[in-house]
C-alpha cells in the first residue's frame, strides 16, 4: 500500500494549527496538512486511545500571516505598510522604492517574512508546540515530526546564538538547514536559468523581427520616389514570420513542438502558470511555481477564463488561444507580455469591431507605407488604431499606460493629426465605473510635467484612448461582457462619426 496515515495529537498553541489526522501519498515534502474524514478513521481501524504510529506535524499560523492573505492590491494600503516597515527599520529607503515600485503583494510578504519579529514570534509558537508534542504520553520510543514548509523556513532562520535549547531542538535544526540549502540552491539556479533564457528571447525578438522591421520601415518612410519593390517584398514576408510566431505562442502558450524553442521555459513538473516579477533594471526578484501563488503568467492574470465564458467569443478563442494547459514548458516572462497578453487583446477586439462592419486597410497596405509596428491597424477612413490589453485595475498599468503613449507619441506624430488620429484601444474597462473615462482625447503636444494635453473636443485630439471595449456586469462584478455601447460610439467615432463626441 502506497499511503501512509498519520495520527496527530490535538493541538492548538499560540496560532499554530496542528491538524489531527493526516494522510499523504508517497509525498513527505506535501506542504500541506489535510484532515482525515471520520470514514477514512474507521476504515484504517485506528484506536485514537491506543496509538500505534507517533507522527507530529506542525505548521505555522502566525498573525503576521494572516495580513498576508487580506492584504489587497490597493496602492495606498501597500503605501501604508511600506511606511510603516520603514520607520521600524525593517527595510531600508532602497528597498522601500523597489516595493512600491513593483507593487508586489508577494515580494512585500517576503521581505515582511524575513523581518526579526516575525521570525522571533513565529519560532516561539513552533517551539512551543514541538514541547507539548514531547510531553504526549505515547506507546512508541521515537517519533517523527512533521514541519510544513513555512515552518521550516521560519525555524531555519531562528538564531541559536546565546539561547539555550535541547539537543532534540539543536537537531531539528541541523535537518532543517541541510535541507533547506538544497531547496534554496535549486531556486536559484533555476532563476539564474529564467533570467538567462527571457535575456536570450527578447535579444532574439528583437534582432530577428523588431529592429529589422524598423529598418526596412525607414527605408520606405525616407524614400524620396518610389520605395523598393524589393525592400518592400522583404518587409512583407519579415512581417508574414513576424504574425506567424505571435499567432502561435498565442495558440500554444504551454506547448512546444520545436525542440529547444526559444519562447519556453521548462521546468520539472507540468505546471499551467508561475509567478516571476522583475525589478526596473530587468532583474528577477522572485520566482515561484506553487499552485498556492498568484501567479503573474497564467490565464487567471489575463483574464482568460472570464473573457471564454463571453458567448459571442467563444468561437474566437477557441480556433485562436491556448488555454494554458499543464504541461511541462511554458512560456517566458518576456513572451507572456510582450507577446501573449498583447496578442489576446489585438484579436479580440479587431473581431468586434469587424462584427460592427467595420473596414480596414489590407496588410499589403501597411507594409507598403512602412508602417508596420508602428500602428496595429489602418482603418478604410484613415484612422490608426493600437490595441492595448492592461489590466486598468492596477495603479501600476495605468501609469505604464501612460508613460507607453507617450513615449511612442515621437514616432507616430509625424503620421497622425485632426484628420487621421490615432485611437489607443484597451481590451476591457477598469471594474470602477469611475476611476477613468471610456473616452480621453489629447493633442500630441507635450504638458510640462511631460504628458499628453488633454483636450475636450474629438475634433480638435490626435489621440483618443479608449479604457476597454469589454466591461465588468453591473449584476455579477465577476462576470465580463462586450459593452455595445462603447463600440457603437468608437464605430462611429473610427468611420468619421459625430466630430462634435464629447467626453
């Protein structure tokens, strides 16, 4: 028989939770503590009276947990907290910037984690409950005890140095660190492999299809008579490979048919998402691929489950997007951004403007006015469309927004002006009907505080950004559907609409 039951004794100390009952199959190193049902008991025979089998396991609970799992992605509470965490001295001015900056629920656990505290209030609750482990009356001479992960990450960083403790205690901790340094080891070589493998991917990306595609655009932006033919051949058949590996990392965003593939990462395990966040200077501040974690590539961070349960998309996504199924490659970080995420956005809302009728310029037409990259799509009008999918919600993605158009306004003002504007068109709305306007509409001058100026008039804007074509229901928040409003609107507004659209 491949599973092995454990009895527990009954234990509640100081916030550690000691279950009564365990099983587990073939897997010591199971994170968590799972209760056995009362059938289970009965059918294994086991005498809670008389136990035969003497197995503790213990896992940490602490207060400072719990703020871990309530802990929001409001911006002003992590303000709040990194303030506080500063003052105590707990983290210094540097490492206060890099959290806000990220915005990372899980790194600001992290660091909260590893603070004295923490370390010193959660080892005094596990030390209590290993002694009254010990002080059980039981039948056998040894037993074993189990320490959750986080236990054991809590106990492993629990300084010796001037306490007095047993010998069984002094052991625990010799175990613990000899363990732990592999585990610890393992993450780093395996980040050390992901930052290497996301540097490899996004060189290639961008010496292969971008930095190529800029130079042939140039050639026939800056030709004085007529662009060469051939220039404009090989734009073409760059920018056929450049569409065919999106459309297929969109289609297979965990399954390689190509050895080695460039856009993958592998791991031990099939896995269907991971959580990998950066710092601004690109380099990999943590990496974790429990199911427990909310990761940051995964169908769950781009919405991909919500947008398939939308009837009139299904067809869509369907014949064109994977459903991160477990397997055991998946891919980079870089490749889920750059790629994948802004992909998703493109096809889905070019099918729902198509639905409305609407006309656009073929490919050919792009390529041959050097245009490729520069605007996603050329409506018949005259209009210059970019499709954007950033998750509003997040203070982060909104300023990256921001920062985004303007950054890239440089290049694409020598196209655009009051005639031919360019629309800036996000996937799906903020959940706050209030936190942004559907509809903003700007010049492509600069403010002082180098921003975009606003304008009032959809005459008078160059730029119109549109927060989402796809909204949270006002009956169920945890349900998305197409907003035909705001289409009609921007179907209006691309095909040369009411010119005097307001805010």
């Amino acid at each position: 028989m491949n599973k092995k039951v454990i009895i527990f004794s009954s234990l509640q100390s100081a916030g550690v939770g000691v279950n009564i009952k365990f099983e587990y199959e073939g897997k010591a190193h199971s994170k968590k503590l799972v209760k056995i049902a009362n059938k289970a008991r009965k059918h294994y025979q086991f005498n809670l009276k008389m136990k035969d089998i003497d197995e503790i396991a213990i896992e940490n609970k602490t207060n400072l947990a719990e703020f871990e799992e309530s802990l929001n992605q409001d911006k002003l509470t992590l303000l709040y907290y990194v303030n506080m965490l500063e003052e105590c001295k707990i983290i210094c001015e540097k490492t206060s910037a890099r959290l806000l900056s990220s915005f990372s629920k899980k790194i600001f656990t992290k660091f909260c984690k590893s603070s004295d505290d923490y370390i010193e209030n959660a080892s005094s609750w596990i030390i209590q409950a290993i002694g009254r482990c010990n002080r059980t009356k039981v039948r056998c001479i040894k037993r074993n005890i189990y320490l959750n992960l986080d236990a054991a990450k809590v106990l492993s960083q629990f300084n010796l140095k001037g306490r007095d403790t047993v010998q069984d205690f002094k052991f625990i901790k010799q175990q613990l660190e000899s363990n732990l340094s592999l585990t610890d080891n393992h993450i780093k070589n395996l980040t050390s492999i992901l930052e290497r493998k996301n540097q490899i991917i996004q060189n290639y990306f961008n010496g292969q299809f971008l930095e190529k595609i800029q130079e042939y655009n140039n050639l026939i932006i800056n030709s004085k008579e007529n662009p060469d033919q051939k220039t404009i051949q090989n734009l073409k058949e760059l920018y056929k490979k450049y569409e065919n590996f999106r459309a297929h990392i969109l289609k297979y965003p965990t399954k390689v048919y190509s050895e080695n593939h460039l856009a993958y990462f592998d791991y031990k395990d099939k896995i269907s998402g991971y959580l990998a966040t950066f710092n601004n200077e690109n380099n990999l501040l943590c990496l974790d691929f429990s199911k427990s974690s909310t990761h940051s590539i995964s169908k769950d961070e781009c919405r991909l489950t919500l947008l398939r349960e939308i009837e009139e998309l299904k067809p869509l996504l369907d014949e064109k997007v994977g459903n991160f199924d477990e397997n055991y490659s998946i891919i980079l970080p870089y490749i889920y951004q750059a790629i994948f995420k802004g992909k998703l956005g493109e096809v889905i809302i070019r099918r729902l403007l198509e639905n409305y009728d609407l006309q656009f310029e073929l490919d050919e037409t792009i390529v041959s006015k050097g245009l490729v990259e520069i605007f996603d799509d050329i409506t018949f009008s005259g209009h210059y469309i970019d499709y954007k999918n950033f998750n509003l919600d997040k203070f982060h993605y909104r300023n990256f927004l921001s920062k985004e158009i303007t950054n890239r306004i440089q290049i694409k003002s020598k196209h655009i002006n009051t005639i031919s504007k360019l629309f800036i068109i996000n996937l799906i709305s903020p959940s706050s009907q209030n936190s942004l306007h559907t509809f903003s509409y700007y010049k492509t001058t600069l403010t002082k505080e180098g921003g975009l100026t606003p304008t009032r008039s959809f005459e008078n804007a160059e730029v119109i950004v549109v927060s989402g074509v796809i909204k949270y229901s006002e009956e169920n928040k945890d349900k998305l559907e197409v907003n035909h409003d705001v289409l009609y609107k921007l179907i209006k507004l691309l095909e040369g609409g009411n010119k005097n659209e307001q805010k």
